[in-house]
C-alpha cells in the first residue's frame, strides 16, 4: 500500500513532508488526468520551491466516490507510471494533494473550503460537458437541468458552474477576494468559454454580482497536453507486479506533458515554470488551436473508425499502415494547414511527434475513451478547420471520413451487429437520428447535420459539405471502416 511515507528503489520519493502541506488550491473533477498532470506539476513545483502553501484539495462532485476512498485509505499519496518511448518507465510518487473529497449529495462542505481565504485557485478538469455549453455556440444552455437547478437553488448548487457562482458570492459578502478559476479542460478558449458561462450564470441570479465577477476575477486560459488513459484491470496489475505493491491511486501515462497557461492570477500561483513543460504566455490560443486540431482531432477520427474497426486502443490503429498514413495526412493537410502561429512553426515535427506519442505501445488508450461526449467534441476538432478549407477550396476527406465515423458510432451499432455503449449527454437524441431514413443514407446524414447543438446551419448547408460527409458515410456503409480508411489512404 502506497502512503506518503512510501519509499521503493524504483520510486522517485517525495522530498518534502506532505504533512506540512497547506491548500491553496481547490481542484473540482479528481479524474485520472487531474492526478498526472497539474497535480504532479503542482508536487514538483512544491519539491523545487518549497512553496508549501499550494497543496490541492481535490473534489468529485459526480461519482468517483470509490476512488476518493482509495485515495484517503493511503493518504492521498498516488504513484505517477511515465512510460518512456524506449519501453522504460519513470515511477513518481505524488503527494501535493492534501485533501480529497467526493460530494455528490451534500456540497457544503466544498462550498466551505471553497469560501476560505487560503483558496486563491479553482482549477477544473470536469470533461467539456461539464460547462453545459451549447457545443456549437460555446454559450450557457440555460435549460440545461443542473443549471437550471442551481438557478432555482444557488444555495445548493450542483453543477461547477453553480459551486464557482456561490462561492464568489460568499466571498464578496465577506470581502474576502476572488480566487482565480483555471480551467484545465480540453475546450477551446476555455478560460474565456468558462469566464462566459460563469457570468451569464450569474447574470441570471443577480446583475451585481455579474458585474462583480466582470471584473475582479481572471480565468485563464490553458492548453493542456498529456496522454492519460483511464486505468484498467491489467494496467494496475501491471504496475503492482512492477512496484511490488499495490497502488489504488495509480495512474500511468506517457512520459510528455506540455501546459500553457495564460499568466493572469489574481491571489498568485505556483511556481509551476519550475518543471518540465510547463510555461506562462500572454495568449494560449495559437497552442490550444494547433493541440485541438491535430492532436484531438486526429484522436477522434482513430477513436470512430478504429472502434468500427475493431481496434480497442490507439497504438493498435497505429499498428495499421493505412491508419498512419490518413492520421499523418490529416494532421499535415487538413489541421495544420488551417492554423495561423504567431511565430514559424514546425508543424511536421509535431505531427512526428504525435504519430510517436500515439504509437506508444505502453499506452492503452481505449477508442472507446476517446469516443466518448462526441457531441462536446466534434465541433472545436473538426469543424473549425473544415469551414477554412471550404473557404479555400481545399479538401478534408479525413476530416469528412471521420464525421461519417461519428455517425456510424452513435448508432449504437457496429458492424457485427453488436451493440456500442454510446457515452454523450446526446445519446438518446443521436441514436434517435440514426434510426430514421435507415435506407435512406443521405437523408440519415442530413438529420445529424441538422443537429445545431454540433452543426451550425451554414455549415450544414454547405452543399460541398454536404456531398463530402455523404461520400465518406456510404463508403464506411458500404466497405466498412478499416477498408474505408484504405480507400481514402489510396488517393491521399
Ligand atoms: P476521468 O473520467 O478520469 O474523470 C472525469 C472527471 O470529470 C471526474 O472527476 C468526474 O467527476 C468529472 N465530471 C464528469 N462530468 C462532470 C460534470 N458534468 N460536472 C463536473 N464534473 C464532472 O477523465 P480524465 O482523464 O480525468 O479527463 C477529464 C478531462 O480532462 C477531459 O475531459 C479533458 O477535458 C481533460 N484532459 C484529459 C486528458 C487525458 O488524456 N485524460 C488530457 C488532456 C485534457
Ligand atoms: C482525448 C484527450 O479523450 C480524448 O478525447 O483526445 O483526452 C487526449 O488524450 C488529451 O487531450 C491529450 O492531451
């Protein structure tokens, strides 16, 4: 059992004692990237500086109370698995997170440590349908059930955008001053898109604090960069037969991590510039552009064909020649060719770079994962490049034969016959689309574009558009995936 104190050869020890941590930051979503990413910035900052005032105190607000558990039986201590391109790892023990906490039924006590003047950073990595935004708008979908419960009770709030709202509330009444909210979640612009929703949410509730929130808090942008699968059976049996001990906390990830973030804090932040990969700029938004497109989207298109090809993880995709060569093409002529850097950029070298990060074969990383929330997705990985290659006349088959992917996805059923747990807020309303016109594929292909909640009406509208999806999606009904994706490699 791993617990702060744990100490192994094959373990990069903590070189602080953990018990002298104080919180300085409140995590909301205690997930499997939460743990490999800012938390283990947050600890080697803490091991550099010895700064000890940013300990985290890390909630669920939805589920996770077994990993909360977990983790409290061995005191909030985790080891961190780097797999290393050469097949070696690198094993941390990770210790800046000082509390945990799992609060489905009863907030206050979040909302307490929330309110505390010793929170100066509320960082969120509540996956992107977590900020109940309309995906295609970016905008607060007021009818959405948890924001319109919290509407009605903001005493109890449950969704994060409820807990942020409340708990400035609470330190405005009590002049205590705002802490800063750093999105850590995959969504373009996310600082801005939660800044956004946080203010119209209390717009709603009450015009003053709207206006309090306007202006005295920040909400950073970052782009946040590391391949983290969810762990499984074998990938904590693995690490037990290597640590010779068994680890709940586990996590295992590559060994690259990358996380830009917009230097804007109003109560300080961690010296997280003191570790690898990490550094403050003025505008995130190139890096989160170039990261969405051609890592994400490029992840997205091997999710849905991979899955439909019956390809479980994403080093087995790569494994497939025909995949490499449309995921290369795609990132190369269809992502980074949309991108405007404000400085010249290798984009070959990171797309190199991707396609040996994604063939690591240390990372078991579910299509299944990936396909997940399609809906949140879709629109910030493809759509934005599709709309400037239209404007250009330029093609996007990738792009186009991913879309179809989707579609075929979301149906629920792959081509055995057998059926897809779909995982998206839309599930219901997109397994409905797919089984209307079943014998009619064109007509399929215009009901799931008529979804404006991921397609805006001009883009499907578009008859180039329009006549791409349609051929990728008859070519995936006609050969299957795996062959779908060797036609579109035979003329790329
Ligand atoms: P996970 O499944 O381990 O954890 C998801 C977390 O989100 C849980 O803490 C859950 O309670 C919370 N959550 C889910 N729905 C929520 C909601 N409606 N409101 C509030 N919290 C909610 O997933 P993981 O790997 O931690 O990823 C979480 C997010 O982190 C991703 O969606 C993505 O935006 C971002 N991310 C993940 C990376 C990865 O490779 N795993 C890498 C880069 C970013
Ligand atoms: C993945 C990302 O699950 C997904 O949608 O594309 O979580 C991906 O692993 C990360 O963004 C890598 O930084």
């Amino acid at each position: 059992m791993i617990n702060k104190q744990y100490s192994s050869d094959k373990i990069v020890a903590n070189s602080y004692d953990a018990s002298e941590l104080s919180a300085g930051i409140v995590h909301i979503g205690l997930g499997a990237f939460h743990r490999a990413h800012q938390a283990l910035y947050t600890h080697e900052a803490i091991s550099a500086t010895g700064e000890f005032h940013w300990g985290i105190c890390a909630a669920n607000i939805f589920g996770g109370q077994e990993l909360v558990a977990d983790l409290q039986s061995q005191d909030n201590a985790y080891t961190v698995t780097e797999m290393n391109p050469d097949g070696s790892r690198t094993v941390k023990l990770a210790t800046a997170i000082r509390q945990s906490l799992a609060v489905e039924d009863d907030r206050r006590p979040l909302l307490e440590i929330m309110g505390a003047d010793t929170t100066r950073i509320v960082s969120l990595t509540i996956t992107e349908k977590g900020y109940c935004l309309n995906p295609a708008t970016g905008r607060l979908m007021l009818d959405n059930a948890l924001i319109a419960h919290d509407l009605a009770n903001p005493q109890n709030p449950k969704s994060a955008l409820g807990l942020i709202v409340t708990a400035l509330d609470q330190r405005r009444a009590k002049g205590i001053a705002p802490f800063t909210v750093l999105s850590c979640d995959n969504v373009p612009d996310n600082g801005k898109r939660a800044r956004a929703a946080v203010i119209q949410m209390a717009e709603a509730m009450d015009k003053e604090l709207a206006g309090w929130i306007r202006e005295e808090v920040a909400f950073p942008c970052t782009m946040v960069d590391r391949i983290v699968p969810a762990m499984t059976e074998e990938s904590f049996a693995d690490v037990q037969a290597y640590l010779g001990t068994d680890d709940k906390g586990a996590i295992v990830t590559e060994a690259y991590r990358q996380w830009v973030i917009e230097d804007h804090f109003t109560m300080g932040r961690p010296p997280w510039d003191n570790v690898d990969g990490a550094m403050f700029v003025d505008d995130v938004q190139p890096y989160e552009e170039m990261k969405l497109r051609m890592l994400n989207g490029s992840h997205s298109i091997l999710a849905y064909l991979g899955y439909l090809a019956g390809y479980k993880t994403i080093d087995v995709c790569m494994q497939d020649p025909q995949f490499v060569k449309v995921t290369r093409h795609y990132m190369n002529n269809e992502a980074a060719a949309t991108l405007e850097m404000p400085e010249p950029t290798d984009f070959a070298s990171y797309a190199e770079k991707l396609i040996e990060r994604f063939t690591n074969p240390g990372l078991k990383h579910q299509t299944w994962q990936i396909a997940m929330d399609g809906s949140q997705k879709v629109p910030q990985r493809w759509l934005n490049s599709a709309r400037t290659l239209l404007a250009e006349d330029k093609a996007f088959a990738a792009i186009a034969l991913g879309i179809a992917g989707w579609m075929h996805y979301v149906s629920g059923t792959d081509e055995q016959g057998n059926k897809i747990d779909v995982r998206d807020p839309m599930a219901e309303q997109l397994k409905a689309t797919a089984s209307q016109h079943q014998e009619h594929p064109e007509q399929q292909v215009k009901a799931f574009l008529a979804l404006d909640a991921v397609f805006d009406p001009a883009l499907a509208n578009n008859e180039r558009f329009v006549s791409e999806v349609t051929k990728a999606y008859h070519s995936i009904r006609e050969h299957g995936a795996k062959q779908a994706m060797a036609l579109l490699a035979q003329t790329i």
